[in-house]
C-alpha cells in the first residue's frame, strides 16, 4: 500500500520537491547515531589532515569553497515531474584542494544550514553529511584520478572533471534515497505504520535518482567543470597537486606556478562571485512544491497522500532554527533569501578566519621547533 501511494505522490507534480537534506525525523535516531559515530572519525582525520597541510592562502580558498557549497545548496533547479534538487559543489573542492578539505567544508556548512537557517538535521547531520561531504567527494575524487589515467589526451580534464561531479553526487542521492527507504522496512507499527520516512525503496530510488540524473548531476557536473577550469588557468598551483596539468610536453597549460597577483586575483574574483550568487539566490525561490523538510504534521497528509502522519514525524524531535526556511520575519522572501545568503556568508567566512589562525599557530610552533 505504502508503494502504491507513493507512486500516485511521486505522479503528482505539485506534491513533493526533492532535496539531498535529510530533516530529523525522517530517519531512526539510531540511524542517525550510526551515522553520527561513522562521520566523527572522518571529521577528525580530515581536520586533522587539513590544520597539518594546509597554508593560509588555501584556507582561505577553502572558506571559499565552503561559501560556495553553502550558496549553491540555496538554489533549487527544476527537474522532472516538478520536483527540484539542488548542487552541493562538492566535487570541485575535492579537486581543487583534495577530499579532504571538501570534507571539512561542506560539512562546516551543512551544520550551519541545519542550525541557523533549519534545513537539513541535527540527529540527521551525520547522515547528511556521510552523502554530502563523505560519499561526494571522495568518490569524486577517486572517478576524477582514475578517468585522468584511462582518457587519452585532449578533452580528458574535462570529460574527468565533469563525469566525477555527475558520479559523486548521483552517488551522494542513491545513499539519501537508500537511508530513507529502510526506515519504513525497520520501523513500523504492528499494523504495519511507518514510525519515521514512510516510503520503501520502490519510491525513494527513482524519486532522489531520475530527478538527479536529468538535471541536478549535469549542474553539478558543469559547475565543476567551469570552476576548475577557470582556477586552472588563473592559478594553477592552487590546485590539488595531482589534479594539476602535468603533462610534460612544452607549453603546457597548468605547469608555470602562478604569480602573487595572480592568486591575489582569483581570490578577488572568488569573492566577487560570491557577492553575485548570494544576490541572484532568490532564482532558488522559483521552484514550486514543498521540501520534504517541510512537510509538517499539519500537512504531511495532503503532501504525500497518505492517510496518516508517522509517529515520530507528528511528534518528534524539533529544532527552532533562527533564520527557517532562509526567510527572516516581516521581510519579503527576497530580501530574506538574500540576507541568510550574506549571513552564511559571513558565518562561513569567520569559521575558516579561526580555522586559519588555527593553521598558523601550529605553523609558528613548527618552526620554533
């Protein structure tokens, strides 16, 4: 039965609109646990790896990336049979700077998203994050290493670049999709209710994979594409070293290192760009239909077409973000949109300022010896 009614929810075009945030409720708080206790480790070695690697100048680029990632998240594309979905940018970091600096980033902000603004979880976080800024990136990375040994010459930076951002968050949505549809397999009422997420997997696939493979995994691959490629050219040695052009024929075009001004540049254009993503991020506001973290007890129902709401759906554990729904009280949607973009922004922005100076002080005690 559940199936059936997910299948008529799934061919309503106003019903449901897909996102990669898993809200709290929607799976087990033990799931959410089991996920919490995969990520802590991954957090730590990654941070680990980032404070012990990284230079100031890349921190800063990973501020950066994190802006990004948070930014593109706040625009919802259309897709088939009108839902929506949205980029992460995930796998241009990876290959930017490495996996694992993607990790802390999209991570830091997953987290802010889920506090101050309420998409997303906080029970959910280690979820979202194992999809987002584990699954992605890594998986990423990995496709983009491999396709850059297979291609032969020519296009394959490319064709690699652009087939790793597809991949890794098709990946990312088939985890989302996989999470989700067990809950109601695991959790369920004698009379066979689901206590959490109450479609099964004959829903949850097609519903997260066909809208990410027409659409959301092209953006995500075409971002990735055009970033890179632009930092490539401005300022190569920014780059991950094994993501660099490194061919040894003459004249190749990433092997000179890259002047102070040019870095200094492309920092400037980063944060340029950032100004005009955040004002052009009320284009997320055009997508019709309700989020799945939206679907509250009150409507939960009518968006789904179930004839009852969850146990721990209709009374679970609630978060009172801020800034909901990116929209602040009183203010048209717009300019609501528009502020929690430059808010993240700036939140962001002092996150990785402290993560910098973290960097440094360790730098400074090194050579102290």
């Amino acid at each position: 039965m559940l199936d059936e009614k997910g299948a008529a929810m799934l061919d309503d075009p106003n019903a449901v609109t897909l996102a990669m945030h898993i809200p709290d409720n929607f799976i087990s708080p033990s799931t959410g646990g089991l996920f919490w206790v995969i990520m802590i480790p991954v957090w730590a070695l990654c941070l680990r790896s980032v404070i012990r690697e990284a230079t100031p100048a890349r921190m800063s680029y990973l501020g950066a990336g994190a802006a990004f990632s948070f930014l593109i998240m706040m625009f919802n594309v259309p897709t088939p049979g009108g839902t929506t979905a949205h980029g992460v940018g995930g796998a241009l970091i990876a290959i930017l700077l490495g996996p694992q600096y993607a990790a802390v980033a999209v991570s830091v902000a997953l987290l802010l998203q889920a506090l101050l603004f309420g998409d997303g979880g906080l029970i959910t976080l280690g979820a979202n994050c194992f999809n987002m800024a584990f699954v992605l990136p890594f998986t990423a990375y990995g496709l983009y290493r491999l396709l850059r040994r297979l291609l032969p010459s020519g296009w394959k930076e490319r064709v690699a670049e652009f087939v790793s951002g597809y991949v890794g968050i098709t990946l990312a949505a088939l985890c989302v999709a996989l999470e989700l549809g067990i809950q109601p397999l695991l959790f369920h009422t004698d009379s066979g209710q689901a206590l959490y997420f109450p479609f099964t997997f004959a829903v949850t696939i097609p519903a997260m994979l066909i809208p990410h493979l027409a659409v959301a995994s092209v953006v995500e691959g075409l971002i990735t594409v055009v970033v890179v490629e632009f930092v490539r050219r401005t300022a190569p040695d920014v780059i991950e070293p094994f993501a660099r052009v490194t061919e040894s024929s003459a004249g190749s075009a990433g092997s000179a290192v890259a002047t102070p001004a040019a870095h200094a540049g492309l920092r400037r254009s980063a944060w340029i760009a950032l100004g005009v993503v955040a004002l052009l991020s009320p284009i997320g506001l055009l997508a019709t239909g309700d989020a799945w973290g939206e679907w509250g007890a009150e409507d939960f129902m009518s968006a789904t077409g179930l004839d009852y709401v969850p146990q721990y759906i209709a009374d679970g554990f609630t978060w009172n973000a801020l800034l909901p729904d990116y929209s602040l009280a009183g203010l048209p949607d717009v300019v609501g949109y528009i502020l929690s973009a430059v808010i993240g922004i700036a939140v962001l922005t002092i996150v990785f300022r402290l993560l910098a100076l973290a960097v440094h002080d360790r730098h400074a005690a090194i050579a102290r010896g």
